[in-house]
C-alpha cells in the first residue's frame, strides 16, 4: 500500500475504534467488538473511499458508509467460519469457537441491521445504494450456497466457479468501488466502470486467496492453511488438478476426497504433492492474473487524470502480491 493509503486505513480505523455497536446482552455485542477489533486489511471500505477520491476530496464525510461495508464483509466472515468450520480468522479463535454456532449466527445477523443503519446517513443516492446493495448481499448468499453445494459435487466447470466466486466475493468489491462513486455523484458510465474494475479484480481476488489457503504462512495469512483442502472446496486449484491428473493422481484424489473421516494433515500432505506435481500455483497464478489485468483495462476507460488511476493500480498491485 501507499502512503495515502495508509492514511486512509487510519481514517477508517480509527472510526471503528470510536463505533458503538451496543451493550446488553453483551454476548450479542462483545463478539462484534472482537471480529472488528482484530483487524484486516480493511480493503473494502478503502475501496469505497479511494473511489470516492476520484470525484471529491472529503472523504471524511463519507466513512460511515465506508463503514457499514466493513461490518458487512464481518458479518459474512462470522457465518461463512460456521459453514467452513473454521478455527482460525485473523490468528485468533473464530466467533463460533471462542463463543458457540448460535452467538455467531445472531452477532452476525445484528451487525447486518447496523451496517443498514450505517448506510442510512449517505448524503446523496440513498435509494439506489440500498438497491445495489441489497442486490450485492443477495448475491453474496448465492454465492456463499453455490460454494457449500460444490463441495459435495465430484467437480465443478471452470466457468461455474468462476460464477461462485464472482458471487461471493467479487460483486462486494464492485459495490464498494461503485458505492464510492455513488456517494461522490459520479456519472453513471465511471460507477459501472468502477463496478466492473471490483468485479476483475475481486475474481483475482479470491483466486489469491484459494492459493493462499494451500502455500500460505500460517503465521501471516491467519487462517488455517489446508482448510479448503479438508473440507473438499473445489477451488480452481483442485478443479485444475481433477482435470489435470494422471490415472495415479487421480486414484489418490478420488480417494482422499471420498475419505469421511482422515487425518487432516495427511490429506493436506498428500493433495499439495499432487498440485506440485502438476505445476498448479503457477496455473492458478496465470488465471489471477487474467483476471487483474482485465481490471487494469477497465480501470484505463475511466476518464480520470493519470495519478488518480495509478493510486487504484497500485492497490490492485498490492492484493496480487500479498501475503494474508
Ligand atoms: C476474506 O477477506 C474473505 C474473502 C473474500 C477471501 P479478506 O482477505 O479481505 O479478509 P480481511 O478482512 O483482510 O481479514
Ligand atoms: C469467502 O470465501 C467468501 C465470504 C466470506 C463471503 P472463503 O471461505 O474462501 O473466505 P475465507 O478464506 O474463509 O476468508
Ligand atoms: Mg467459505
Ligand atoms: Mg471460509
Ligand atoms: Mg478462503
């Protein structure tokens, strides 16, 4: 990230830090304090206000809106850690394991009323952001059930997890980018192209992350690596490598994932040998980059002084070469 970037990421956090979300019960309100409390890289809500940038200079009259993003994509990682059976989010314990299943599904519903009530005070569009983002949040869930139905399918079309993955992860980072054109009254050509340039990158976006969850550092990503790998995630890293495998891989794939009960570390072990073998990273890091450099075109259509394009290049940069 740059320099002005990061000043943004302090605008943004320090506000977090100022929110109150509520008090009693507290077993409702202390596990949102806890997830929002342990950081992030807060991208979405940067989104929304370096798109902003490009049409206006007070961001600081936005960050709530910036906010209610953030609370949003916390609320989605709160549920989606239930459904994956994570342990592990930002190198502490999930809401579901320091807490139980139902606190986290019920801190998770109330911070979707609260990321509503901190959209409600955008100053201009209010209707149309609500509508877009309702249309985001349904296709979030989509995407999010599309994912949970992949894992029992034997494999899945690159085309259709690229669907998923648009719906579960990328159409949030088109609405943040749009949603910063939005509150700025940008025209409706540059929000679309900034929509469009969330989505490209979005898609790259959570295949970085696919890769991640298999040759990431532990200590650094914050989750638990092999994790998609345990529960059977058909990843374009394992679809790739169903499609790619010799009579003997393909043996042991089969077998691994038929497996119902397995030592976790074993399978992890044993499926990251045969991607090695097939040269699968580079593969998957081929297609990341198709995908961001799609962005990049749609970024070059946007009519907005040179400086201003290179500030979202670079942090587009930044997301391909990361590390968590
Ligand atoms: C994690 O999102 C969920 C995905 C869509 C892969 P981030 O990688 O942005 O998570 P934080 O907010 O930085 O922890
Ligand atoms: C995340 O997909 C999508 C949403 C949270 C909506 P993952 O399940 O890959 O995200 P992580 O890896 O747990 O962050
Ligand atoms: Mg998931
Ligand atoms: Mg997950
Ligand atoms: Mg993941």
């Amino acid at each position: 990230m740059t320099e002005n970037h990061l000043e943004l990421v302090q605008l943004i956090n320090k506000r977090l830090e100022e929110r109150n979300y509520g008090s009693e019960p507290k077993e409702l309100y202390d596990p949102i304090r806890y997830i929002m409390s342990l950081g992030g890289k807060r991208m979405r809500p940067l989104l929304v206000l370096l798109a902003y940038k490009l049409f206006k200079d007070d961001p600081e009259t936005v960050v709530d809106q910036a906010l209610a993003v953030e609370v949003f994509h916390n609320f989605t990682l709160v549920h989606d850690d239930i459904m994956d059976n994570a342990p592990l989010r930002r190198g502490k314990a999930t809401v579901h394991e320091k807490w139980d299943a139902n606190t986290a599904i019920l801190s998770g519903d109330v911070m979707m009323v609260k990321a509503y009530d901190m959209l409600l005070d955008a100053p201009s569009n209010l209707k149309q952001i609500v509508r877009d983002f309702n249309a985001c949040a349904a296709g979030v869930c989509e995407g999010q059930q599309l994912d949970m139905n992949f894992e029992t399918l034997a494999t899945v079309d690159e085309s259709a997890y690229i669907n998923m993955i648009r719906l579960k992860t990328a159409v949030l980072l088109g609405f943040s980018l749009k949603l910063g054109a939005m509150l700025a009254q940008s025209s409706k050509e540059d929000a679309e192209l900034l929509y469009d340039f969330g989505v490209s990158i979005g898609i790259g976006f959570q295949l970085k992350d696919d890769l991640l969850d298999v040759y990431g550092d532990q200590t650094k990503f914050g989750k638990q690596v092999g994790g998609d790998i345990i529960s059977n995630k058909k990843t374009f890293l394992l679809l790739k490598a169903l499609e790619l495998a010799n009579e003997d891989q393909r043996k042991q794939l089969d077998y691994w994932l038929g497996l119902e009960t397995f030592d976790a570390v074993a399978k992890v072990e044993v499926v990251r040998a045969i991607y090695d073998a097939i040269g699968i990273e580079a593969l998957t890091k081929a297609k990341m980059n198709e995908y961001f450099d799609h962005g990049f075109s749609d970024l070059e259509q946007l009519g907005i002084e040179e400086e201003k394009r290179t500030s979202l290049k670079r942090f587009a940069e930044y997301l391909i070469d990361r590390e968590h």
